[in-house]
C-alpha cells in the first residue's frame, strides 16, 4: 500500500511514497470499459486506437480506468473498491495508512476524512476517535487509536455512507485538481491521468517533489497544448520529472508505474486511454480489455 511523507499542515497533502515491492496481491482482469470506433492509428506507432475522445478523464468510463490504474500500482490489483477497508501502519512514519487512495493518520486527511463522515453522520462509529486522530495527527503515533481504530475502521468501510465520504474526499484532494489543471493545459485523458497518479503519490505542496513542482520541471522542458506546445512531447517532459521526483527516495526506487505503464500508453499513441489496455508494475502484468 502507499503512503505520504509528513509535512505542511497549510497545504493539508504532503511527498508520497510508494512501498509496491511489498505488496503480494493477484492482480485481477477488467471488464472491458470504452472504446470509441473509427479514427486513424497514431503514424509513429503500431497503434489502432481510435481517433481523439473529447471526454476527460472525469468522463464514467475513464475515471473507473484511473482507479483500477492507481490500484495495480498501489495495491496490485485492479479491485479498488477493495480498498475502502483497507488499514495498516506500514512503518514509514505515517501512522495508519488506510482506504482507496491512502489516508494517513500523519498528514492530515485522514483526520479530514473521518470529520467529514462524522458531519455527515454523527453518531458513526469512528466519530469516537477525533480526538485521538487530532492529537496524533503529524506523527507516527497511535495513541487512542491501535486495535479499536483498526476493527472499527473496516467495520466503518461496510457503510455506504463512508465509502462516499472516501470517494468525496478522494476527488476534492486528489482527482478534481488533477482534471482541472489537466483540462487547463489541454492535455487529454491519459496526460490528465499522468497528473492524477502523480498527486495520488506526491500530494501538492510546496515540496520540491510534489505535483506542482513537479509540473513546473516539466515546463522548463517543454510547452503544453495550452501554450502551442506538442502534448507527446511535453508529458514526455512530464513524466521524466515525475521520475526524477520518485528517485529521490528509496521508496520510489521502482518506477514501473511510469516506466511500464504510463510511457507505454504514451509511446502507443493512446493519448485517450482508450481500451484494450495492457500494463506491467514491479513486474506484475495487468490487463483492461
């Protein structure tokens, strides 16, 4: 599973670290999600995708695609809704590392979530533990919380109420700002995706490895459509900062989640993710057809 390095309380969302050589999940095939016929292959690639969607990646079918892209990755797996009772302190510092997209008892959203939940519903069943999540929020500890927390918390995962506020929390912190930024640079589906994976990792703050720093590397290489500049080449830039930021700690060490699955799509032409999609990460082959 992942997680997220400690950091600004003002920016809420910190570095990401990804501990994939540990995870030993089956990875499961999809069922086949979109694709959009007619249109012409990519004329430096094998390509048979279809000609340019106009949707994003917030279009149904695409954001189900970047969930199950974002769990291969994290969780070995493609079943991301899996995750939402997902909880363990994998010993980075973190505390609790827990749900679809890694809220961490450390830095703050997962103190963030669980408010939400106990807003929307008081009388929920880990309402009991804000105290604990604000004391401990900023460290590694597990005061208040420990076993209890852990039992509850999946026990929590089974309401559809808390499977929403995960959802919700997901796409205010993570997945809208992504798209948003995506749309406003004119990249399509798959730059927008590249953009979404980095935050899920990175978070965005003012560190020299998160999203927007890592963007603004990107941009000294190249322009995005919205400046007149080519999109292959400028996500080509993009991503080779994304590695430079996932190089700087041993627990990014492997970047097959860009390497071979990302640069993939991006060599093939598929600027849309358009299906059949075939992947590998730390070595594991993944498939959505």
């Amino acid at each position: 599973m992942r997680s997220r390095s400690i950091g600004s309380r003002v920016t809420k969302i910190s570095t990401r670290v990804v501990l994939g050589v540990a995870l030993l999940a089956v990875p499961a095939t999809a069922v086949a999600a979109t694709s959009i016929p007619g249109g012409k292959p990519d004329s430096a690639t094998h390509s048979t995708h279809p000609s340019r969607a106009a949707s994003g990646l917030d279009d149904p079918a695409k954001k189900e695609i970047a969930m199950k892209l974002v769990s291969s990755a994290e969780n070995s797996s493609l079943d991301w809704k899996d995750q939402y009772k997902y909880i363990e302190d994998i010993g980075d510092g973190r505390g609790y590392t827990a749900g679809i997209i890694g809220f961490c008892s450390g830095t703050h959203d997962m103190l963030e979530l669980v408010e939400l939940y106990a807003k929307r519903k008081p009388d929920n069943i880990l309402a009991k533990y804000l105290p604990a999540l604000r004391k401990v929020d900023g460290s590694d500890s597990h005061a208040g919380l420990g076993d209890a927390y852990v039992k509850d918390w999946k026990k929590a995962a089974q309401d559809p109420d808390f499977q929403k506020a995960q959802n919700d929390e997901r796409d205010r912190v993570y997945f809208n700002p992504a798209v948003k930024q995506g749309k406003a640079d004119k990249i399509g589906v798959l730059g927008q995706f590249a953009y979404y994976d980095a935050i899920v990792m990175h978070g965005d703050g003012d560190e020299d490895t998160s999203f927007s720093s890592i963007r603004e590397r990107a941009l000294k290489k190249a322009k995005p459509p919205s400046q007149g500049g080519d999109e292959k080449k400028y996500l080509n830039a993009f991503l080779d900062a994304r590695v430079w930021a996932m190089e700087q700690e041993e627990a990014h060490s492997d970047t097959s989640r860009v390497d071979t699955a990302q640069r993939v799509f991006l060599k093939d032409g598929n600027l849309d993710l358009h299906t059949p999609l075939k992947w590998k990460v730390y070595g594991e082959d993944f498939h959505i057809g």
